[in-house]
C-alpha cells in the first residue's frame, strides 16, 4: 500500500508543479470559478483478489463537487455508484459452477485536493482523493466459492483511494465537457466470509461528462490605449502613432490595423507613422484597431488619439543701433533679435536709407561713408522663414557733423596740507584720501597725467632743504609705490616745487594733448630729492650758519 500512496502523491505533486510554471498565464482570482459540479457515466475495472477470479467491470456513474481555491487549488467530493454487468455472473458460471444469484454492486466516497489549470480551452486537472469503498461483490464470490455455505455479512465496507486526472474543455463560461477521467482506485478489504482475509485491491476507473461550473466574474475583454508623438505640429512634420493592449491572451499573435482622418498612415505593429503632407490647420484622429483571430469572442479592441495641425505663423523681429549716433564716416553694429514661433530656421537681409549696409546674418555693420552729416539713416532688416513668411524691423542711425577739437587746460583736483610738526612732509590721512580719488581719476583716463606742486614757508625752507620739493615727491612715491597699492606708472606723474607759501601741495590733471600752465613752479630734481613711504622718520632740519665775531 505504501508505493501506491508514494504513486498518488507523486502525481498530485506533479500537477502542482504544473500549476506552478502556468502562472505567468493566469487569470485574474475573480474569473475563477468558485463551485464546479461534474456528473457523467463511470465504470471500474475490479480486481477483487479473489481466486479464480481475476477481473471483472461495473458500471454505473454519479456527481462530483468541487470548490475552487485561488488559480488552481480545490477541494472536491466524489460521488459514485455502480452495479454489476454480465462479466461477474459468467466468471462464476465458467469458472466455480456456480448458478446462483450473482449481485456485485459497488458505491465509492472520496475526498481530496485538486489541482487544475482555468486558462484556455483545454484545462487539464489532477486529483488525490480518499475515502469508503462499499460492495457485496466479495459475499456474492465467497458464496459461490464455498457453495452457498458461507456466513457472515454479505457487505463489506473498505477503504479507498483513487488518483489520476483528465481533461476539460471549456465551451462556454459555466458549460464545459468531460471527454475523459481516468484514475487509479486503491481498495482495501477483510472478506467477512473468510477468516483472517484482508488484501488490497488495485483497479480502474474512468470517467466522462458534463462540467457545470459557478461563480467567478466574466472574463474581462480586451482594451487598448492610444497615443500619438507629438500632438500639434505644422503641416509636414511626422507623427507616430502607438497601441498599447491590454487582457489578450499572452500566446497569441495580435494584428494591428491603423486609420486616420486626415494625411496618411503606414504601418502594421504597435505603432505607425503618419504623413501630413499638405494638411490644413485643425485637428485630426488616429485609430488603432488590434485583433485577437484565434479568439471568436472578445477579440478586438479599439482606441484613438488626436494630433492638430498649427497655423503657420510668421517671424517676429526687432532691430538695434550701436551706437545709434555716430560721426560722418562712423559706423554702427545693427542687431536683430529674431525668432519663429513655429520653430523654423530664419534667414536675414539688410538695406539701408544712406551709406552701405553688409551682413547676412542675425547682425550687420553699417557704414555712414559718404552720408550727408546731420540727419538720420534707416537700416531696414527683412527676417524669412523657410516657408517664404516674412517680417520686417527698423534701427535708426544719426550721423553727426565732426566736431573741432579743443584744447583743455590743466584742472586743479585737490590739495594736502602738512600741519605735523615733527614729520612735516608726511602724507597725512586727509590727504591720503584726496590721493586715492586722484589715483582713480588716473585709472580712469589712462591718457592723461598729474603734476603735483609742493609749496613750504619760506622760514622751514631754512629749517629743512627742500622741504616743498619733498612733500611733492612723497605724493609721487604714495601713488606709484605707496599704500595705495595704485601703482600708478610713475611717467604719468611729474613732481615741481613753488614759490614761498603755506605748508601744502596742490594737485593739478593734464588731459592728452594739454599742457601745464601754472607759473612759478619748476622741476624737482628728482636725483637730490626721493620719495619716502608715510612711515619713515622726520627729515634732519639744515644747519644753522655759526655767527662770525664782529670785525675789530
């Protein structure tokens, strides 16, 4: 009894490894149907074990009920009865002599797992089941063996054990047709006529019917979706159209079929391209239509998706001068600032009022040689699109007259007193301050220069040699070399001392092209006297002359 066990786990098992590789095809848990109730014809070949008898059929049928759990799982209840035909009756008569009444009625009760694929046409499913096996074939044998002289109950009650599997085709949702169940049925029994008899019984059953199944949701038809790629474009560009399905059967092969209302579509697969080649400005649908042809119901589904066709619009443009005034014989920069709302590459030409205009592209040059001077020229830019649309903008130019030149003079800029009594050429803060706006003005116009005008009482100019040329070179080192980290090319700054005055210094700025003017200043002489930083020590004061004794 153990291998038959072994032998009907094995095949429960299989079919479960079945299950297991389909899954990727299942459907939904809510298709499933919930209940199943097969009913047909069933006959079992006996083998009674029982000598001389070796095999012998009954035939009859009966119901099964099963309740599905998940894709694949069940529980079922089998049902059976049968009774039997000629074939017992003749083995007694040929075999023991035996004339008498010959019943061999069987009825079966069994319960168990099933497992069984729901997807397709063809469902095939497997089953171990357990359960009762009652006859009174085993009375009707051992009477016949022991000539009507046997005592004892004429029914026997056993176990049982079927395993096998069949197949279902699925016609309809709830009607499907059992062509065949094949199963191997295990029986064990203690022949009550027979003292100390008890033997296993290995036979055959089959079984074909009806399927009536209940519950679980429709199938869900096929859908499909639609896009298109872009949806607006001018008239001209491409467009690609694409279905995405949804709820077909996995192996089967979906065709596709396209149409549109307006240019037109090629293409067989999931997606296809449009030509809008001459198309009016509006708005236009694509359909895809994909088929199931091995499928004859819920086998086509439908969807389509929008595209419109822009109205072409032209360039917008707009121009400008720089510089927008220039002299007779000058030129200017002309500027366009150009773009095409629909995206197309744009082209340029210029024309201009006066003098000569040049450039293709989104800037020109414009040339006022031989212009008359005082008025305005209008440089005329014309902006076209690929589709020969095209705008236009203006930049005006206004020529001047040349102008004579004129000479400036030197300009005073500032002034630094020296009040410290010790350090009396030391730049100070406060002058220190007037010196870097002097720096900057330099910085400014690299074109001119600066000369600085030291100026001392005429007592310190006893106390101290050059004293005012020192307080001007102490500027100089200040802006060349000093603090203020101006560096300042020293060429660009020119060092003079005064006549007698206060203790101070004056700075003046020479543009290019002028001159310096001041009267009674000279030249320091920059060999004797040198630049000193804020922070050197005072200068020596000039010896006082040793009086002579008056002449005797």
């Amino acid at each position: 009894m153990k291998k038959e066990f072994l032998l009907s786990i094995m095949v429960l098992f299989g079919f479960a490894g079945f299950g297991q590789n389909a899954t990727k095809n299942d459907p939904p848990t809510d298709q499933v149907p919930k209940i199943e109730i097969p009913v047909g014809f069933s006959f079992v070949n006996v083998h009674p074990s029982l000598a001389p008898i070796t095999s012998f059929n009954v035939f009859g049928g009966g119901g099964q009920f099963d309740v599905n759990f998940g894709n694949y799982f069940g529980v079922k209840a089998d049902f059976m009865g049968y009774t039997q035909g000629t074939g017992l009756r003749n083995q007694l008569r040929d075999k023991l002599g035996y004339t008498g009444s010959a019943g061999g009625n069987v009825f079966l009760y069994t319960f168990g797992p099933q497992i069984k694929r729901h997807t397709g046409k063809v469902q095939p499913f497997g089953e171990v089941l357990v359960g009762a096996y009652h006859t009174n074939a085993y009375a009707t044998i051992v009477n016949a063996e022991t000539g009507g002289t046997a005592t004892g109950s004429g029914n026997n009650n056993g176990f049982a054990m079927n395993a096998g599997g069949g197949i279902d085709f699925k016609l309809t949702q709830h009607f499907s047709v059992r062509p065949v169940e094949v199963d191997y049925l295990l029986t064990h029994f203690n022949a009550n006529h027979v003292s100390g008899y008890s033997s296993n019984q290995n036979n055959f059953r089959y079984f074909a019917g009806i399927d009536l199944t209940f519950g679980g949701a429709p199938p869900i038809p096929p859908t499909a979706n639609c896009s298109v790629s872009p949806t607006e474009i001018m008239a001209g560009d491409p467009v690609t159209a694409t279905i995405a399905t949804q709820n077909f059967n996995p192996k089967h092969t979906i065709t596709y079929a396209w149409t549109s209302t307006g240019g037109t579509v090629s293409g067989t697969t999931e997606s296809a391209q449009v030509k809008t080649d001459g198309l009016a400005p509006g708005s236009y649908s694509v359909t895809g239509v994909a088929t199931d042809s091995k499928e004859k119901k819920n086998n086509t589904a439908s969807c389509n998706a929008s595209f419109t066709v822009k109205q072409p619009r032209p360039p917008v443009a707009s121009c400008s001068a720089d510089p927008n005034t220039v002299q007779a014989g000058g030129s200017s920069t002309i500027t366009v600032t150009a773009s095409s709302p629909d995206g197309r590459p744009l082209t340029y030409a210029y024309s201009a009022s006066a003098g000569s205009v040049t450039g293709t592209g989104a800037t020109a040059s414009l040339s006022t040689a031989g212009a008359a001077a005082g008025g305005a020229i209008t440089v005329t830019a014309n902006v076209s699109d690929d589709r020969s649309l095209t705008t236009s903008c203006t930049a005006a130019v206004n020529v001047q007259a040349p102008q004579t030149a004129t000479v400036v003079e030197q300009q005073e800029i500032g002034s630094c007193n020296f009040s410290d009594p010790r350090r009396t050429a030391r730049v100070d803060n406060f002058c220190k301050a007037t010196l870097d706006e002097v720096a900057l003005r330099l910085q400014r116009e690299p074109n001119g220069r600066v000369v600085v005008v030291g100026y001392a009482e005429e007592d310190e100019s006893v106390k101290v040699s050059d004293i005012d040329g020192q307080r001007s070179e102490n500027i100089k080192y200040y802006l060349t070399s000093g603090e203020s980290q101006a560096q300042i090319d020293p060429t660009r700054i020119e060092a003079r001392k005064g006549q007698h005055g206060s203790r101070s210094a004056t700075m003046y700025f020479v543009p290019e092209g002028a001159s310096f003017t001041v009267q009674g200043t000279e030249t320091v002489d920059e060999s004797q006297v040198k630049g000193q930083s804020r922070s050197a020590p005072a200068a020596k004061r000039a010896k006082k002359a040793v009086a002579q004794p008056p002449t005797q």
